[in-house]
C-alpha cells in the first residue's frame, strides 16, 4: 500500500530527476552534492566550472561519486561557442564553417573527435548540434552556429554531426526545436516571433531535426519562439501543440526532450521560470535546463517544489512528471552503458595525454579547409612585415560570452612578431590610420553586415588605405572589400589561425 510518505517521497525524486541545473565553482558544492544523493539526475557544465580537462575529469568523477548515474551536461558546440576552451577558444571550427565545406564525413569526424574529449572528461550529454537553418542573415542569436541557409544542407550536416557525438558515447542534444533560424530577436532578450505558413515550417525549418531523429539523437532541445502556425499563444518550450503534438506524435520522436535555459527573458520575464517549468513539463518537456544565470540551490528547491506543488494541485498530471523523469533516467542508463563500453575497450594505461591523442588535428584541418579567400587588389602581396591589426568588435551574443578570446591578432603575432593590435567599437578611422602608421592593416570583423558602423568605418578604411587585409569571421553576408578578403566562417581559435595563414601565405 502506497503511503502519504512514500507518494511524496517519489514526487519528490521526480521533481529533482528533471531538472539540469548549474552551480558556481570548479568543484561541486556540498548543496549540489546532497540534492544529487536525494534524486537530482543532471547537471549543467558552464565555462565558469572549467579549467583545464584534468580539473574537468575530477570535477565529474566527483558528481558520479555521489551518483554513478547522474548526467553531466554541457553547452559545448565548438567553434564560437565552447565551454572546454573558453579561455583560449575552441580547437574545432562551429557548424557554419563545416558546412561551407559541406563534406558531411568531416563533419562526422570533427563531431566523434568532440565526443571523445568529452567523454574523456566524463561529460556525456552535449547541448548540441545546432540543427537551426540560418534563413535570417541578420538573426542575432544563432548566425555562424548554424551550418548554413539551405535546409538540405542543414538536414544532412546534422544527421553526422548526431552520428559523430553518439558514436563517442555522448549524446547529443538536437536544438532549437522547431527552428530559431529565421528570427531577428534574441530569446535571451525577449520572445522571438516567426510568422510563417506550417508549410515553409515543414520544408526549411523542421527538415533537420526529421533528420537528426533519424540519426537517433538521444536528445531535442526546444526553443523559446513564437510560431502562431503551431500555437498562436504559447512559446514552443510550453507549447504542446509543438512539444506533443508535432515532436512526439508527428515526428515519431521519442527521446528526452530538453528546455533552453528557463531563466531567459522570453520565459522568465512573461511567465516567470516556476510557472514556465510546470507549463513545459506540462507540455511535454521531460527535463529543466536552468543555471546558466540562476545557478543556486535556492533556485533548485524553487523549482522543485513548484513541481511538486502543480501535481498537488491538479495542474500538472502525476504520470507526466513521472514519464519525464523516466525519461531522464533512461539517457542517464544509455550514457552509463556507454561509459561501460568505453572502459571495457580501454587498455590499462592508455588515457591520452592532452594534445597526443588520434584525431587532434582535425579541427585545423577543418578550419583551414573552411577558408575562402578573394583578392581585391592583383598586386596584393601576402604580410611578410609585423602589420597592425584593428578589431572591429561587436556586442558579444549571450550564448557566445564574451570571455572567449577571438581574432588574428595572437596567430599573426607568432607568425610575424612585432605585431600590434587594437579593438574598437563604433571605430573612428582615423584613430585606426594614426595607431598604425606605416604598418599595413588587417581589420577583422564579426558578422560586418549586421553592424552599420562596422560597414562604415570598414569601408571609409579600406578607401584611405586600398591595400589593407580584411578578416571577416562571422557570416560572410556583405561584398568582400580591401586587397585581400578572407572569410572564416567562424571565429574559433582554429579560425584565426586559418586565417594567419591564408594572409601570410604560410
């Protein structure tokens, strides 16, 4: 006979089972540790708890101390968005740089050699790929984190991508269902709307994510966006018309479907994230990412209790929040098997050390792959002389951070030493000529297009000076301008090597 007690004891456990929240530090908290013993079935990795992969290693091993099972996630998309590497920048271009090469085994590839650090780690469910088709060049959140504009494209890059990770033993987590391609606002902000017809929907946007479930992503994240074709009053993360009715109904999917962060603006500031998290469950979420601003364990037990209380009250069924948290479970057992697997095919001794293990190079050899370059100027001569580089930076993206070093400055500095270089934003040009002198100029920039006074002063410098070198590192939208043109799609640390090179001849 089931008690008082007992029942709420498992709502309880299933409250905390389908939240992922994050915490500050580099190793766990006591607080975390204890909620992890009462049922806690997932974490959330940030740049802030990571220095180094050994410290990584020992900060998992610490959480499966407490539980072997427990998932440990993290927002690891290479290219401009990386947790691994965020102070130095990733060693794997992103997704637009893969698919402007467009060869789908090197997609598979760069994503298996991910995993594998990952794995190494003890990281094993990754918030990635995304499978998002970039139709809006001018959208502020997703740009070189897509593999590009054309849904087939997109479709095929993320099916490898799927492969790659899974193959590792991580599992991937396919985002932003159904699509944050075409929107012009930042759900980090507010909440992005896109007014289309469910048939442009079925066509470009929902054609990757028909082919990441056919991969066999492991995971779904949704995405905080408006779609009045599907549900003219709630976001997809609280919809189930979207969550339900198109995911697991239409589309046949059956993994665990993850949120975006609750605490952005377009869930918490409409609906607040206790309300937001019942409504998602509700809807057909099976876990709660939270921690990536709210990282306490105050916002935990809010969280938790909020659940708990819904079920009490009638406004959430008991058995959705008791099949989310199965859910949850049965990744964590999937990501378990494959950490067994992993262990039983391992030599005695045969952990890598950092930097020596197969597949290292990979992510330079995609980068420089990636590169495209267009001479402006027939007489253009590669640097051979320490130039002067001017970076024209823009307001970082949130998913990005602004703690990740990027550019060619670090890269042309070792190639050519002497190297000087300067960051603007909203660049005086002649403030630029007068830092350089006689040097020649490299001017990189980010997503040129999208920043007027970036276009701007890109352009007053280029006339003043025709033979200076142009580094463009985000969408390569705008005509290519100066002596020498060179598009990385992306602005991982690879990247800027590619680029080095590309300008030096090297």
């Amino acid at each position: 006979m089931t008690t008082l007690v007992d029942r709420t004891d498992t709502l309880t456990r299933d409250a905390l089972a389908v939240l992922q929240p994050g915490f500050v530090g580099t190793t766990a908290p006591d607080w975390l540790l204890r909620r992890i013993g009462e049922g806690l079935s997932s974490v959330g990795l940030f740049g802030r708890n990571i220095t180094s992969p050994g410290q990584l290693a020992a900060l998992t091993a610490q959480l499966r101390a407490e539980r072997e099972d427990v998932l440990v996630a993290i927002d690891e998309e290479g290219g401009d968005v990386t947790r691994l590497e965020v102070r130095t920048g990733s060693s794997f271009p992103g997704n637009y740089a893969l698919g402007s090469v467009d060869d789908v085994e090197l997609t598979r590839a760069v994503a298996a050699e991910l995993g594998r650090r990952l794995a190494e780690c003890g990281v094993d469910l990754n918030w990635a790929p995304s499978a998002d088709v970039n139709s809006n060049s001018d959208n502020p959140v997703i740009g070189v984190r897509s593999f590009g504009a054309d849904p087939d494209l997109v479709a095929r890059h993320t099916a490898a991508y799927v492969r790659g990770l899974q193959s590792a033993g991580v599992a991937a987590c396919t985002k932003h269902f159904p699509g944050h391609g075409d929107t012009a606002v930042d759900s980090h902000h507010a909440l992005p709307r896109i007014d289309v017809e469910l048939a442009t929907l079925h066509s470009r946007e929902l054609l990757p994510f028909r082919a990441a479930i056919s991969a066999g992503s492991k995971s779904v994240m949704s995405a905080h966006i408006l779609l009045p074709a599907l549900d003219p009053d709630r976001p997809a993360t609280l919809s189930p018309q979207v969550l339900t009715g198109l995911l697991r109904q239409e589309l046949g999917y059956d993994g665990l479907i993850v949120t975006d962060g609750m605490e952005m603006q377009a869930i918490s500031a409409v609906y607040g994230i206790e309300r937001g998290s019942v409504l998602a469950i509700a809807a057909g979420a099976d876990a709660i990412c939270v921690g990536g601003g709210l990282a306490d364990e105050d916002t935990v037990l809010r969280l938790r209790d909020a659940l708990v209380t819904a079920v009490r009250k009638g406004e959430l069924p008991e058995e959705r929040l008791a099949d989310a948290a199965a859910r949850v479970r049965a990744l964590a057992d999937w990501t378990r098997g494959a950490r067994g697997a992993r262990g039983a095919a391992s030599e005695p001794g045969a952990a890598s050390q950092e930097g020596t293990a197969p597949g290292t190079e990979i992510g330079l050899t995609a980068a420089r792959r990636a590169v495209r370059v267009t001479v402006g100027d027939p007489l253009h001569e590669p640097l051979t002389m320490a130039p002067y580089v001017a970076a024209f930076t823009p307001v970082a993206n949130i998913a990005v951070g602004d703690e990740t070093p990027w550019g060619v400055a670090a890269e042309l500095s070792r190639l050519l030493p002497g190297t000087e270089t300067g960051t603007y934003a909203d660049a005086a040009v002649d403030e630029v000529l007068l830092a350089a002198g006689g040097r020649r100029i490299v001017v990189v920039v980010r997503d040129a297009h999208r920043h007027p006074w970036m276009s701007r002063s890109l352009d007053a410098l280029v006339a003043a000076r025709p033979d200076t070198i142009v580094v463009e590192m985000g969408l390569d939208a705008a005509p290519p301008r100066g002596a020498l043109h060179v598009a990385t799609y992306g602005a991982a640390r690879v990247c800027g090597i590619a680029a080095a090179e590309a300008v030096t001849g090297t």
